[in-house]
C-alpha cells in the first residue's frame, strides 16, 4: 500500500528573549531550554524537580478514595486467616500488578494466591468462573487489579457467595459502579487524588505503600517492585509526567541495576544483553518493545498466569521454562500477526476511501493478536480502528484510535448493541452478538463521523525544534537525554532540519524498503551526520540531486566500541525545485 502522507505540524517555540533568560537561570543551551519551555518548565526551580526526580516526593496513598478502607479489609483479613485471591488481567499491566502485590502480601501472609483468568475462556475482566475459583477455595477477599470497574454484576455475585471485593482499576468508570468494599481508582469523579493517570500496576503499588505505612514497615519495601511498575506504565501508555515520571525512572534503574531473573532472559532473547550485561542504557523503549510483547503473548498464545510464574522467579533456575515458552509463545505470536495483518490489509482494499472509520471482522482470527493488528491497520489506514473475531459464538476484539480522537466514546454510543466494552480514549475493547454485526459498523461510523475532525484522519508528526546540523553533538544530546523516561506527554523530543543534501553515498538497505542516510547542510560549515530512515527507502531516487528536510529523533549508534550520533528518520520531503 501507498505510505500515507504525513502533516508536519511544528510546536509553538517561545520568544528568543525568553527562552534566553531561561538558559541563563538554569545554565543550559538554547535548544534545550526551548524544549523544557514547550513542557511547561519554565523556571529554576521546576527544572530542578523534573531532572531530580525523588521518591519522596510522591503522594501520600492515603489521599485515593478508599484506601483506608482498602487497608482495614485488607488487615482484618490477615487477622482472622481469611484466604486473599489476587485477581488481574492477563496483558503486562494486569500480570505486573498481579505479581506486585501478590508478592508483596506473600512476604508478611502465606494465606494469599494469585488468579489470572483465561483470554478465551473467560474473556477480560472479572469472570464468573474466577469467582467459582475463589469459592472453591475457600477465598473470602478478592483484590482485582487493571480491571473490575465495570463488574457490577459480578461483584454481586461475589457478594452472594460472602467474597468480598477490592477492586485498584484505572480504566474509565461505567455509569453503574460494583458494590465492592472498596474501589481504587483515580477517575472516580469524587476521587481528589492528584495524578490520575497511573498503570493498574501503579495502583497496586499505591496499595501496597499504604499498607507499609499502616503497618509500620520500612518504607523502602515497596520500591523493590518499581521494575514492575515501570514496565506497566510503559506498555500501557500512561502519561510519563508527575508521580508516573519518578516511578518510571526509579524503575529503570532497578532493572538495570538488579534485574529479575525472569527479565534477564527475556531480554537476553531479545538481544539487548551482551554476557550479561545491557549494550545500553535501558529505555522505554526497550521495555515497550522487548519486554512488553513477550510477557503479552504468555496471555495472547497459552496462559497469562505463565507471565506471573516468570516475573515472579526468584532465581534463574526457576525462571528458566516459563521464560522458554513465553518466547516461544511470542515466536508463534509474531507468525500469526503477520498472516492476519496481510489479510486484514487485503480487506482494507475493498472499502470506501471516504468513510473515517475501519472496522474489519474475520470469524478465524486469532482473538489474542486482535489488538496488535488493530494498531498496524490505523497505521496504514489512519481510521479510528476495530479488529473483531469471533469466540463463543460472539464478535469480539479491540480498538484503537487516531490522535485526539475519543474512541471510547465512539463505542459507548453503540452501548446498546454490545455485551461488554471499555477501555480508554486511545484504545478499548467490546463484545456483540454476531447479528449486531452490521449495524454497530454502520452506527461505528455515523458516530464518529459526527465528531472527528477532517485533520485528525491525516497522520501528524509533532516537532519541537528546529536544528542545524552543526549544532548536533553528543553534549547537546547528553543534556537532552536528561529529560529522560520518554513517553506520552515527555516524548522524546523530534526535530527537523532544512536544505540537506545527500554525499550520494546514501543507499537502500535491508529489503529495499529502508534507507541508510549520509548528508551534509547547504550553507552551513560542513557536517557530515548518518541516519536510518525505515520505510522510506523509495524515497532515495528523490533525493540524489535535491535538497529535502528531513524529520527525526536523535540516537546513539554503537560500533565496536565506538559510539556516534545518528538520525532515526521519521519523514522526508523533497524541496520544491
């Protein structure tokens, strides 16, 4: 298919006189306290903050509604010997919480066991069959983490069973709320606490500060689990600004500093270990993309619990055969993403161009990898998207939307036609019976015609700044990378540059699809700068004898030993002649 055409959209920069007083105060270059500024840091001391961030400086559990309720449940259950079934979701963010808290009551109660429910079998959510579990063994307090907070029903029939309910969720809240014994969650509308964005995992870890300070404990306990937290919060793509910041930074300093052995291997398998040791510095990045999709696909290929029994290894002995068939469930995972995408994107061709929305339905796909090919579809097709297949005689699957654009909101107008859905704005899952089929595609679209603005079906590469070639330099870039974790609302910073030229030693390269870059700047003192530029290999014949811009992030590239700068090319554009 034909690459979409991408908008270049540059971000407000300050005034010169500005942005001068602010690298004076603070001591830095233009550049970089031009992109403090468009982060709203705008003075000595909150720049001081975001570059030393501080556990201490995190809030108190105790302002999230319930959770002193939470607590003295939880206490009164440790006193009377009540068995306590930690119940989570089966992607990163509800196994991470899983083990985060699960492990944490284990090493002050032994009455505690951990449920993961089964993709197929039960669906996402709290199942009916986990609270059978439960009451098969005897469990009278369950803690559902990443989920529960539209499982009014459910938690009813807990309820009738004499379970009750904690639920630490962090999706959107329905119109109904469960009649648990306590809710945590931030987006409660009577909820004050201050960050409202944290992982499901985040919350775990809330709870589990709480209890340390009710219970007298070192205060420093919970920090053992910050790995997990920061993994969570990469992969489920929370804002990486306030509270989630210092937990992401702490907790990438923990993998690297002391990695779990189930982490180690999966990361060994993803080539990011070198005798044991990281090639570099860990990122989100590589937690999005290395550790993310394996742990995910222990739920989307076999069994989520298979991702608890990993994480939850303390040696590597033990962590050895869940770590085996977690990569080889990712194997198998990235061979039938592949088939789907070719057949979903085949479909893509047979729809109107002019509707704005996508929604492809296949009875044979694999349920598991929906959500995967959902995000590669509104890649090419930049639609808010829908991916369903059929399980248990129902149309199931995932969405994913489109910048700025609600799709959560887009489903719930369709309430009607729906078993079960929610999610949040970017991304969101549902259930129908397969006869709703046709009118929920149609109702789908009218929804989001209604509101969906013409420029958010265009894709839009956001730049901070401006660059010259000659000011690119691995001080200016050491500096930059002090704004580190990057993530949604702290990316990592994308700049553009004018008037380049290729040393015609630029070429294609892997299958031809890629193409590796060597340029210089027309009129500025010679500086020769590689680069990458994945998918635009097709873009070589248009630069050889013209000047282009070129939109990209700034990576190092390490070689023998050696470390340089390189540009990750994101668009081109050839001048006009």
């Amino acid at each position: 298919m034909k690459p979409l055409e991408k908008q270049w959209s540059m971000k407000p920069v300050p005034s010169a006189e500005s942005v001068l007083g602010f690298q004076n105060a603070i001591n830095a270059s233009g550049p970089l306290a031009t992109l403090l500024m468009q982060r709203e840091i705008r003075d000595f001391e909150s720049a001081r903050l975001f570059f030393n961030p501080k556990l201490e400086r995190l809030h108190p559990p105790f302002l999230m509604k319930d959770m002193q309720v939470a607590v003295d449940r939880i206490t009164k259950a440790i006193n009377t010997d009540e068995h306590i079934l930690v119940y989570g979701d089966y992607d990163v963010d509800g196994t991470t919480a899983v083990s985060l808290l699960y492990s944490f009551l284990l090493e002050h109660y032994p009455n505690v066991s951990y449920y993961i429910p089964d993709r197929y079998g039960e669906g996402y959510g709290v199942s009916l069959k986990g609270i059978d579990f439960a009451e098969d063994n005897d469990v009278s307090l369950m803690i559902a983490l990443d989920c529960g907070i539209k499982a009014v029903d459910q938690v009813d029939y807990a309820a009738g069973k004499n379970i009750d309910f904690i639920i630490c969720d962090h999706h959107l809240p329905g119109k109904s709320i469960p009649k648990a014994v306590a809710i945590l969650n931030p987006l409660q509308s009577d909820c004050t606490y201050p960050d409202k964005y944290l992982s499901g995992c985040g919350i775990g870890f809330k709870l589990a500060q709480a209890l340390t300070q009710a219970w007298d404990l070192d205060k420093h306990e919970p920090y053992k689990y910050l790995d997990l937290v920061a993994i969570a919060a990469a992969c489920d793509i929370v804002p990486l600004i306030g509270e989630n910041r210092v937990l992401c930074h702490f907790g990438i300093q923990l993998i690297e500093e002391a990695m779990r052995p189930g982490l180690k291997l999966l990361l060994e398998n993803a080539g990011r270990l070198v005798d044991g040791r990281l090639k570099k510095d860990l990122t989100i990045g590589d937690i999005v993309f290395a550790i993310g999709p394996r742990i995910n696909a222990a739920g989307r290929m076999e069994h989520g619990q298979l991702a608890v029994e990993l994480i939850t290894s303390t040696t590597t002995k033990a962590a050895e055969i869940p770590a085996s068939r977690v990569n080889e469930n990712n194997t198998t995972r990235r061979e039938v993403d592949k088939q789907m995408l070719e057949q979903a994107l085949a479909m893509v061709q047979e729809l109107n161009e002019n509707t704005v929305s996508t929604v492809l339905f296949d009875p044979n796909w694999h349920k598991g990898v929906v959500g995967i090919v959902a995000s590669r579809v509104q890649d090419v097709r930049y639609r808010p998207t829908i991916i369903l297949t059929e399980a248990e005689g129902m149309a199931t699957g995932s969405a994913r939307s489109v910048e700025g654009f609600d799709v959560h909101a887009a489903i719930e107008s369709c309430a009607d036609l729906l078993d079960t859905y929610g999610g949040h704005r970017a991304a969101a899952g549902l259930t129908m019976k397969l006869e709703n089929l046709e009118e929920f595609r149609d109702r789908f679209e009218a929804a989001v015609d209604a509101v969906i603005d013409p420029s958010q079906l265009i894709p839009s590469i956001p730049i901070d700044l401006e660059l010259k070639l000659h000011q690119i330099n691995m001080r200016f870039y050491n500096s930059m990378n002090r704004m580190a974790p990057f993530g949604p609302e702290n990316m990592r910073p994308v700049f553009v540059s004018h008037n380049l030229k290729d040393t015609k030693r630029s070429k294609k390269v892997g299958d031809g699809s890629h193409l590796k870059l060597e340029v210089c700047q027309s009129g500025v003192e010679a500086q020769l700068i590689r680069g990458i530029a994945f998918g635009l290999g097709h873009m070589l014949d248009e630069i050889e004898d013209r000047e282009f811009s070129a939109v990209y992030t700034l990576e190092i590239n390490e070689f023998n030993g050696v470390k340089s700068l390189e540009l990750m090319v994101r668009d081109i554009k050839v001048s006009a002649s």
